[in-house]
C-alpha cells in the first residue's frame, strides 16, 4: 500500500509510521502521484485493486486545496475534442465544481427548415441525411413515416422490413460507437472506440451495398424504399447480426465491471425521473432514468408490434446507466433482427399509389415520429397542396436532450462534464440543424 | 389508444369545464392521420394547458413538439355576378371584392402522456398579428421541455414568450436582426459584412485604376 502511495503532508493533518495521513474528522486521506485524492471512512481498510466500498474517487482540488475561491468561467469549445462538434459550453467554476453552465450552439445552423420549406417533398430526403449523420436511415425513416401520413400511404410489407433491418442496424452502429466515444471521452484512447468502430464498418458495408452509400444513404421513399435489396444481402446481414453478439460479449466484458468506468460514471450526472419527463427527453436518457417509453412499443410503428423484445430500464439514471441501457438495447436489436431477417417476405418495396413526380398532399398537416437511436425524432408538416411542404419542422431529440446538460452538471467536477456531454449522445448536425 | 377520449370536441368540453372562460376552438386537420388541434385563447393558455398536464383523465405531462407557424396576411379575392340595370339595359356584372386576412403567428404544440401512453393533443396559440402583437404566454412553466424551443421559435420566427425563464436567441447569433423562418424573409446579401482594412485599399486601386484610365497613362 504504502508503495503505492505517497504522502503529502498538508496543515491540520497528522502522518503515521505507514503512509496514511488523518483529518481532523477521523477519515484517512491518500494522495496518489498521479495527484488523486482517496478517501474512506474506515481508516483500517486495506487497499488492494478492487474498488473498496466507501471509497470515492476525487481529482486534485484547486492550487491552495480549498474551494470557495474566486469563480473561474471558462469556455469549453467550440473546437474542444470532446464536445462531439462544434459546440460550446460557458462554464463557471468554483475550483473544481461547476456552478453554472450554458450550453451555446448554432454554429453548423443553415436553417434546414426553410430550406425544406423551398423545395418539393421529394427533395428534402437527402438533406434529412445530414441532420443526424450518424444515423441516416432512421432519420429518412421520421420523415417519411411524416409524409405517409399526411398523404395516407401505405407501405407494403417488405418495404417495412427492410426499414426495420436498416433502422436497427442503424441503432446498434449508434449504441456501439456512442460506446466508444464515452470511452475515448474518460481517456481510455482508441481501445474500445476502435472495437466499436470494427463492428460499425460491418454494418456500413451493408449500408453501401444496399444504397450505394456508407453514411448519406438517402434510402427510403415516400410509400416504401428505393430499391430492393441486392443478392446476397440477406445472407451477409445475418452473419453480421450474429456475431455481434460475440462483439457485444467482449464489449461488456472490457468494460461493464471496468473500474475506471464505473467510478467515472456511477452516480455521475444524475437525472431525476420527475425532471427527465417534464423536460422531454427521451431515448435511453429517459429509459436510464427508469420511464418506460419506448415509441417503437407506444405508436407500434410500422410493424414493430410483430417483434418481441423487451425495454431496458434504469434505476440510477446516472451515466453509466445511461451506457448499459444502450448496451442492452443492442441486445434486443439483435434480436429483433434475427427475426426479421428470418421473416421477412418477397413482394414489392413501394407503394403504387406513391408519386415520385409532381406529389401534392391534400391540404392538412401531420406528426409522424419514431424512436430513433437518439430519442424521439419526429417530423411536422403543413400541407398547402402545393408541391412543398408549407411547414416543415424537425423535431430534433439531441436538441431538446440538452436542455438538462446544466442541471446534471451542476456540482459535478469539470471533467465529468465532458463525460455527461458524452452520455447524451448529440450530434451536431441535428441539434443546429 | 382511446380514439374517443382524444376527440378534440371531447377535449374541449373537458377544458371548458375545468378552465372556466376559456375559449376553444377546433381546427379540423384535413389529411389523413385526422390529427385535428385545438386554438386556445391566450390569456388562458397556461391555465389550459395546466389543467391538461394535471387532469387524471389526459395527464399530458409530455411535450413533444414545439413549433412556431408564419401565416401572413392573405388578400381573398371574391368574384361576386350581379345583374344591373344599365343605360336601360340589364346586364351582367362582375364585380371582385379583395377581403384582407390578417396575419398572425402560431406556436403549435404537440402534447403526449408518458404516463397514460396517449396522444397527440395539439394546441395551437395564436398572437395578435405578426408587428408588435406578438406576444404568447410561455408554456415552460409547465413543461420544461418547451424552453429550447421556443427560445429557437422567438429566434427564427419572432414570438415573444412572456413568462419565459432565458428567453435569447438560441441558433442565430445574438446581433442577428430579422426572423429567418418568417415567409417575407429576405436574406441579406453578406450576413456577415463588416469593414476591413483591405476594404480602403481596394477603394485606392480602384481610384488609380480610375486616374490611370482618364488620364490615359500620362
């Protein structure tokens, strides 16, 4: 133990013969020389690699060792690695804890709104590509479901498996690489991010082979998809689907009991229940908390009534539920893939009665919404019966996800908030939009 | 999903007994989904939409969506024939009246329950026209989930929030003057012009370039 440690002597403390100094409130304080402070109350425990109970880990208090100094505000962003974009944060601090802090963005904002609102329905597919970038097809998926209901078409029912295939893919290369990025956020450089990004590529080749694209793939249409899929797709998506299992088993096994992990991100960044639902949020922010809302089993979209899975919840609602919730849903992903890839009949993939050319909704308006990997993304449309849309909005999850950042930072060590930032998953592409 | 609970005259009724002088009034949704909304007053907005939050029988503790809708002033042009007695004779004639329409903008918002899994209830508030009327009573102290968005509504289409916690521009910076998402929009030629010193050298090339041809090299 006494190897391990060094000690440093600070006022108002006492040093005994084997390293280990007292506090005035009988609770032992270590000092690593990497800096971090160990305390526990129990001053006879002995130190060993597993994490103890009633330790807690701190990092370095400010120069002079208290807190309630003078408040440092500083700008995190938005060129900072891990803010995931261009992002900003105005933090101030108190020493190490945060006391305030403003999310500012808008930096990638083209208005992706009235640009919609300028050109037909038909055209806005690919720039839906761009909101989300990780998750094209979910987002193709929102908007489409929008049109189809504004327009009242029907989707024939190979159209729908192959959205749910791509839609659930879609999710497991989001869950795994959010993953990777929690990961690379804690400090854990390239290892987990690159497993993560193995398996991503796997499902990005399935991606380009069936829509010419790894990320942009401006796939589906108004009343189906548009094109079928290409021989052989259906047998490699199943080995791919099955063994990311395995992938998910070493996944885990890096990292569920990691204890980095778990001491950077238990009890980290909480978020009550009652605050999650009155601020909207959703996705497995929500289900972290412990909501079970899932849309996929509320709206019963496309067909997802046909499959079974299960919801997993979270009792903490702090970061490292947040990651286990989205490791489990890759579970039940996988799960509904195998099925789906099994079922899934022959037949066609668009709607007859779908127009590509010269498509004019009734006038009326309509919300069509889906679980995204990232929560409820949603599209509102007014139709004038004009060719475009007279509204169009994007109801974007990563945006309204982060109107608790401050509450969940609050108090919280700066370096954690990089880390609360992480756990919410936004891409800036939707958030500015 | 009970189809009859979520009729909008349903939910009208339900509201006019728990929020009393409230005026509501059903917008018939012509696609269709058949997601029909409702306009509430402003002055009862928050009471409305607090009723609807708290009542056992919606318990709408979900905002969902909110969005701000630009509906410009509208000239309807009416082609009305009328027969006349002219210089003896009867003829027809075709007289056109324009009817203005005044404009107003519109904050809509989709309503859900996490706890009873139903919905959409959609609320529609309108303000008094598109100049300084613009004025809706904020629904974040209902429902936190409203702040970002209708900070991006005051931000794109210029509705004043009255009520609202931090109510600044959210995507456009904060110098930015007009209301991007408002239909009479007109962009700017450099959204970002301001002058630099390079500015006064080109005025000086362009004066010699100027002298030089006048003068004819000499």
């Amino acid at each position: 133990m006494s190897a391990e440690f060094t000690l440093e002597k600070r006022g108002g403390e006492r040093a005994n013969e084997d390293g280990e100094s007292r506090t005035a409130d009988g609770r032992s304080a270590f000092r690593t020389a990497a800096g971090m402070t160990f305390t526990h109350n129990n001053s006879d425990t002995t130190q060993t690699t597993a994490p103890a109970k009633g330790f807690e880990l701190r990092p370095k208090a400010s120069h002079n060792g208290e807190i309630g100094g003078e408040l440092l505000e500083i700008s995190m962003g938005p060129q900072h690695p891990s803010t995931h974009g261009v992002f900003r944060m105005d933090v101030v601090l108190d020493g190490e804890r945060v006391v305030q802090l403003k999310p500012i963005f808008g930096y990638l904002h083209r208005n992706h709104e009235k640009i919609a609102e300028g050109t037909t329905y038909l055209a806005s597919i690919p720039y839906t590509d761009r909101l989300d970038y990780f998750c094209s097809l979910t987002n193709n998926w929102a908007y489409c479901l929008a049109v189809e209901k504004l327009a009242g078409l029907q989707v024939p029912e190979r159209a729908e498996y192959i959205r749910i295939i791509t839609a659930e893919l879609t999710r497991l290369q989001n869950h795994a690489c959010l993953g990777g990025f929690l990961l690379q956020d804690m400090g854990a450089s390239g290892t987990p991010l690159m497993y993560a990004f193995r398996e991503r590529e796997k499902i990005l080749d399935l991606f380009e082979s069936l829509t010419g694209a790894r990320m942009m793939c401006n796939y589906m249409r108004f009343g189906g998809c548009r094109c079928d899929l290409p021989a052989g797709w259906l047998e490699q998506s199943k080995r791919v689907v099955d063994d990311f299992p395995q992938f998910l088993d070493e996944f885990e096994a890096l990292l569920n009991e990691n204890e980095i992990l778990m001491s950077r991100t238990q009890g980290v960044g909480v978020l009550p229940r009652a605050l999650a639902v009155d601020a909207s949020i959703t996705g497995p922010m929500l289900r972290a908390c412990g909501v079970n809302y899932d849309i996929r089993k509320v709206d019963k979209y496309g067909i997802y009534d046909r499959f079974q899975f299960r919801v997993p919840l979270g009792d903490h609602g702090d970061v490292y539920d947040r990651y286990m919730i989205r490791v489990l849903e890759m579970r039940e992903s996988v799960k509904i893939l195998q099925h789906a890839l099994k079922d899934i009949p022959a037949g066609p993939i668009v709607d007859p009665k779908a127009k590509l050319r010269g498509f004019r909704p009734k006038p009326g308006e309509a919300y069509g919404r889906i679980e995204a990997p990232k929560g409820e993304l949603g599209f509102y449309l007014i139709s004038d019966g004009s060719p475009n849309p007279y509204r169009y909005r994007v109801r974007p999850p990563s945006f309204i996800n982060l109107t608790i950042l401050e509450d969940m930072c609050l108090g919280q060590h700066v370096a954690d908030v990089v880390i609360i930032l992480g756990s919410i998953d936004i891409v800036l592409g939707e958030v500015d939009r | 999903m009970d189809t009859d609970k979520n009729a909008p005259e349903q939910i009208k009724s339900r509201v006019e007994v728990g929020v009393p002088g409230v005026r509501l009034e059903v917008v018939v949704n012509g696609s269709p989904c058949a997601q029909h909304s409702l306009v509430v007053d402003r002055e009862h907005a928050l009471l409305a939409a607090k009723f609807l939050k708290e009542d056992p029988a919606y318990r709408m503790d979900y905002v969902s969506n909110v969005t701000g809708v630009d509906w410009p002033e509208t000239t309807i042009k009416e082609i009305v024939k009328t027969k006349e007695v002219v210089d003896g004779v009867e003829r027809e004639i075709e007289r056109t009246t324009e009817k203005k329409k005044s404009g107003f903008l519109e904050a809509v918002y989709h309503l859900y329950s996490m706890e009873l899994k139903h919905g959409p209830v959609i609320l529609r508030i309108r303000t008094e026209n598109r100049a300084e009327g613009n004025h809706l009573p904020s629904l974040t102290p209902v429902w936190r989930g409203a702040e970002f968005q209708e900070r991006e509504i005051f931000d794109l289409y210029g509705i004043v929030f009255d009520g609202h916690p931090d109510l600044r521009r959210i995507l456009m910076w904060e110098e930015f003057k007009d209301y991007p998402m408002r239909k009479d929009y007109v962009e700017p030629d450099d959204y970002e012009y301001e002058p630099t010193p390079h500015d006064d050298v080109l005025e000086k090339a362009k004066k010699h370039a100027e002298k030089v041809l006048t003068t004819d090299g000499h």
